[in-house]
C-alpha cells in the first residue's frame, strides 16, 4: 500500500516558503518573540523541555478553576497532564465568550437545502444550559455516558457540549455508521441516553436517521431515553414514554446551568476508531490536557484570529470534528462554518460558493475531497471569488504533490500556504504538522510540532537514515495523549505499547528526509484508510463471514484515484452456496448494513481457496500484492501455496 506512494514522492523537492507578513504576523511567531525565541529550529528545540513547555503555554490557552500541582505524571503507559487542576473545557469554550464576548457568532449553519442559521456565543451557550439541565432532570450525573447519533446540525456541538458541562461523557458514533455499529458502541460505553434526529439531507433526498437509530437502540439494554431533533418533516417512529422531542424537552429550561468542575484527568468523551481487529476501540479524552493542546496547535497551525472564518469541512463524528470544529474553534472563540450536506450538491461548487458567501479565510479538508474536485474541473472552482482565503488544510491521509499544487493554485490562488496536519484519534490533536513560519514540501507533514517528539524506527528500534522508511513512533507523552481504551487496558498496552519499550507505536509508515521534513505513507497495520475514514480489514471480513453463505473473506485496500484507496474483498463460499451477481450484491449489501455505507466492498469476488500461513492466519499481505499486480514474493511457507494461484480464478 505504502510502496507507490514512496516513488513519487521521492521527486517532490519543490519549496514553498511562507510570506513575510504571514510568517511575521502569525500566532506562533508573537509568541516567540515574547518568550525570548529567536528562530523555527530554537523553538523546536526548546519546546523539547515539554513540561516548561506545556506548562506554559496552558497558562495562555486555558482558564483554570483552582491551577494544577504538576504539569505532568507519566507512569508509562499513562500520562495524567496538569494533576491536581480543577477545569471544564465547556469553562474555556462558552461561559467565558458568553459572558466576555456574547454577541459573535460561534457557528454560521447551513442545511443541504439551503436554510441557515447563525448562533452567537450567548446563544449557543444558552442553548447548551437547557440541554444540559434537561440531562440533569432525567437523572443524569457525572461519569454517566451519553451516545450522539447527529448529522452535521447545530444540535450536534450543542449535545456534545451540554454532556461535557455536567460532566458527562460523550460517545458520538458518525451519523453514515448502520445501527449495527451504534449498538456496538452503546453497548461497549453503556450510554444512558442517545441524542439523535429524526432524518436528514444528503443529495436532495432525506436520511431515516431515527429508524435506524431505533433498530440500533432494539439491541441494546442500557437506554433509557432516546432524545430526537427535529431537522426535518418527516414523520419518524416514536416509542412513547422513551422518545422525547428535543425542543419541548428544552423548551421550559433555564438558560443557566452551573459547569462542572472536573478534575484535570475526568473523562471528556469515548470516541471509536477502528484497529487492527474486528471490534472498535474507545479512545479516551480527558478535558484539560486536551484543551490546552488542540486549542494552541490551532491558535499556531491555522493561525485564527480575530475576524477569521474558519471552517473545517469534516464531520463531527469523527475526531476532526471533535478537536476542530466543536472544542478548539470555541475555544479561541472563533467564528465557524458547519454546512449539513454533500459537497457537490446541488451542484460541483457548492463549496465554493459557501466560501464566497460566508468569506471563509481558513479553510480545512481531506485529500480525497480535493482529488475529487480536481476530478469534477477548475470551471466549478473558478465561478466562485475565494480571494478571502489565506490558510489551507489537509487532513486524514497522505496528499499527493499533484492534489497538493492543485489546491495550492486553484483554490489558495497560489497566495496560501498548505497545513498538511498529521494526526490521529489515538493523538487528539495535530503531531506533525508545518507553522505559518515553516517552509513547505509538497505532500510533507513538515516537521513535529513544538512539545511533540517524533522519530521513524527499524524493526530493532534503531532510529531509520534520512529517507529511509520505517515505523512512525512517538517519543514522549503529549497532553491530548488517549488516556487509554474504553475498559481494555491490554489492548491499549498491545496496540501502542508494545512494539518499542516506552515508545507509542502510530500504526503508520513514514520516512525524514535530509532536511528533517516528514512523509507519512500510511498504514503499516490492517488499517484502511477509504476516503481519510479509517476501517479495519478485519471488521468488514467478520461482517462478511457472519453472512450465512460465507465461509472465509479477506480484504485489502487498493490504491484509488480519490479516494486515497478502495475495499477489495475475497470470499470462499460454504457447501451448497455458489457465487451468482445477487450474491454479490447481497454480500455487499450485508456490509453496508452491518457497518455503513462507507465500508462497501467496491470489489468483490468469490474464490476456492485464500493463502494463509501454517497457522492457519489468511495473508493479506500476498492478497494485496496480487490485487496490485505485484509480485508476490516467497509463498513457500504458506500452508496452501497453491491458494496464491487461486486467486486468478476469482469471479
Ligand atoms: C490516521 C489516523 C486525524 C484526523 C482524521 C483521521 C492518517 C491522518 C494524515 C496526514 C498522512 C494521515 C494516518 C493516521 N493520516 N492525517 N496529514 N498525512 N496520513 O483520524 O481516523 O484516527 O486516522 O490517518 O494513517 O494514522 P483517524
């Protein structure tokens, strides 16, 4: 998977350097100059100090109720950030602009359908005390979980923040995953209530969101109450005595409602994210050290001050929009853009037509989103003014130099500079990511941020040569580090912990070139990374194995034009079924369900045998080297070397 990339990547030695008066005026580069710091190199370098570092930049960046004790405990595997502070990040993202700056606007809301809305700091603040007092009056107390099945509508910011202000956990699970995957991860966190809509717009057409979330809440035991936003007409299902509407249950509640004050290390929220095995992962976010660092790495990546427009054109369900659009955006007290739907709906520019109407300045996506408008032409592009744009992002998977110098030209104008931010759910925040003072590579992560270490290790553990590919590791514990898995220390430990003594592992392949500059190539693990969402390899084979026609399934990701890459999956039928076009599509169809539309198989095909080892361990590996045409090295040790051949005979 790896491999093509490391080829083209090898001639991108382009340089693109920042301007004077971005570099000069950024975030980054005032705080230098007030803490004594005279170059790039010199804050990299003391920021290696990560407990002087960390603890002062939290004194910038967060708003404490009583200071910690200590910056840091790290008792490997577990770091415990700012020990012995008492804080809500709710402190730092609404009451504070509530009180101090109530009439900006925090969110500018538009539907798939065009409605808008705009709420100010006051009012979301308001917004989210009824909700939160709401959860209260249905007995919810601190510790308790709460899941999010929501759409991109204003309502999802608001449940988030309404948990978090009295101290509950929330458990937000991506509106596109099937019912099967909400019962899932209620079942694992034990949510007392799930928050979710009736329907929604995608493509001109409504999504049934509740009945999905009913079928999804008929597999669970744990809630009690399902609350429902109204987003649309649509007459959904409705349990009486469970359900409640989301408007009436706030309508007599009191806009005041006193935040909790958590201790530094409470937990914030559980996300799920797909490893290397077939059952989602909880990662664990606790609410201070995780303020502290995705609002200073937005503050000096994006550089947002006061009159930006930021939008960050993820999905909440995800960790994109956790850090960045919900928690570090309100933070800074910026003013965001959430937009509902589908990029290109109605039509190919209806990005870029919100960019010029609501004049966005900072601008954040994937690279599959840009593949996929270098695809559909500059002419949708160009009927738009996007002259208010200074900053780009890109997010999720490795960017390839030509949708890089696309991006750069086409939508920065050739003025922006290009934030490649790598990251992950596991680090919370941005790790390897350029500032507004970095020279840029196209398709480089540039260098680790300040107060984060980095190396690419060998199989032994010995640091790679420059250019050389390796492990991506992570040296030192960082404040939005996962506070561990949801009820699964093992895993945590095995996952992260084990490959390198002390070292967390990221899953990824990278290389430093001569000049320090990192390229991420992707997974090195049974991780699949389709359109930026991570999968895992083996969650969809269970899914296709728990089909009754199924007897053994692989898959492997292949590389895609825009989607970064697509899911090829091999099945081996049981006795008396045979492979037919309505058992594809059945099988296909059957993943869908069980995970969501995003985890379809783009291919696949039946065959006798799949190659495995002594072990009986199916060997994705040589699959994939056979879907890519590959060859497919020594199969000698297999148990079945004649299963490799098979595989021509797909159908
Ligand atoms: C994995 C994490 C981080 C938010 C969205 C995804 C890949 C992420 C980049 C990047 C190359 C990247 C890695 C990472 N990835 N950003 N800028 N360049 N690869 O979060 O689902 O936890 O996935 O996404 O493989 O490990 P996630």
């Amino acid at each position: 998977m790896a491999e093509p990339h490391i080829s083209v990547l090898l001639n991108e030695n382009r340089i693109f350097k920042p301007s004077k008066q971005l570099a000069e005026n950024s975030n980054v580069n005032k705080w230098m100059a007030s803490h004594g710091i005279s170059s790039y190199e010199q804050l990299l370098k003391k920021s290696q100090d990560i407990e002087w570092f960390w603890g002062t930049v939290s004194k910038e960046f967060v708003e404490w109720y009583s200071p910690p004790k200590k910056v840091l405990d790290w008792k490997l595997p577990y770091s415990n950030w700012f020990v012995g502070a008492k804080y809500n990040i709710v402190h730092d993202a609404l009451d504070r602009h509530a009180s101090r700056t109530p009439n900006k606007v925090a969110y500018y809301f538009e539907g798939e359908p065009g409605d808008m809305r705009a709420i100010t700091y006051k009012q979301l603040s308001d917004e989210v005390s009824r909700l939160a007092n709401a959860l209260k009056r249905l007995g919810l107390k601190k510790g308790d979980r709460v899941s999010i099945y929501l759409p991109m509508i204003l309502e999802l910011p608001i449940a988030m923040l309404a948990c978090a202000k009295i101290g509950v956990a929330h458990s937000v699970v991506f509106s596109g995953f099937s019912s099967l995957a909400l019962a899932d991860r209620i079942n694992d966190c034990g949510a007392r209530i799930l928050i979710t809509c009736d329907a929604f717009w995608r493509r001109g057409k409504t999504v049934q969101l509740k009945v999905q979330a009913d079928e999804g809440v008929r597999q669970t035991q744990t809630i009690e109450h399902v609350i429902v936003v109204r987003r649309t007409e649509e007459n959904a299902p409705w349990v009486q005595g469970r359900d409640l509407n989301y408007k009436d249950l706030i309508a007599t509640e009191s806009p005041a409602c006193e935040t909790e004050k958590m201790d530094a290390n409470d937990l914030l929220y559980i996300l799920y994210t797909s490893g290397t095995t077939g059952k989602p992962k909880g990662v664990l976010q606790r609410h201070a050290g995780y303020a502290v660092n995705i609002a200073l790495t937005l503050s000096w990546v994006f550089d947002l001050k006061d009159g930006d427009i930021w939008w960050g054109a993820a999905d909440a369900g995800w960790v994109t929009g956790h850090s960045y659009i919900v928690y570090a955006p309100l933070m800074l007290g910026t003013t965001s853009i959430i937009y509902e739907g589908a990029p290109d709906w109605p039509e190919a520019d209806r990005w870029w037509d919100i960019v010029q109407r609501y004049k966005v300045s900072v601008f954040y996506t994937s690279p599959t989103a840009i593949r996929m408008f270098m695809k559909l032409g500059t002419e949708w592009v160009k009927k738009h003014d996007l002259s208010t744009l200074r900053l780009l992002g890109s997010v999720g998977e490795p960017i390839n130099p030509e949708a890089w110098i696309w991006y750069h030209e086409n939508i920065g104008g050739g003025r922006c500079q290009i934030m490649d931010t790598w990251w992950q759910t596991e680090t919370g925040a941005f790790a390897i990511a350029p500032l507004p003072i970095a020279d840029l590579k196209p398709g480089s992560a540039v260098h680790p941020l300040p107060g984060m270490a980095a190396a690419v290790y060998d199989e032994s553990g010995k640091p790679s040569p420059a250019g050389q590919g390796g492990n991506l590791v992570l040296l030192r514990p960082w404040p939005a580090m996962l506070g561990g898995l949801y009820k699964n220390p093992e895993k945590y430990q095995d996952t992260y912990w084990a490959k390198y003594p002390g070292v967390y592992l990221t899953g990824d392949i990278a290389r430093v070139d001569e000049s320090g500059f990192y390229w991420v190539q992707g997974r090195a693990d049974d991780v699949l990374k389709i359109a930026g969402h991570r999968l895992s390899n083996s969650e969809l084979e269970s899914s296709l194995v728990s089909h009754a026609a199924v007897s053994e399934a692989a898959v492997v990701g292949k590389p895609h034009e825009i989607k970064g890459e697509s899911i090829v999956a091999f099945v081996v039928l049981k006795q008396g079924s045979s492979p037919s076009e309505p058992l594809r599509k059945e099988l296909r169809e059957h993943v869908a369900h069980d995970i969501g539309k995003i985890a379809q198989p783009d291919e696949l095909y039946f065959v006798n045998d799949l190659p495995k080892t002594r072990s009986g361990k199916i060997m994705r590996r040589v699959i994939r080297k056979k879907v890519v045409g590959e060859p497919v090295g020594d199969i000698s040790t297999l148990m079945n070397p004649e299963a490799v051949a098979e595989l021509d005979n797909k159908t």
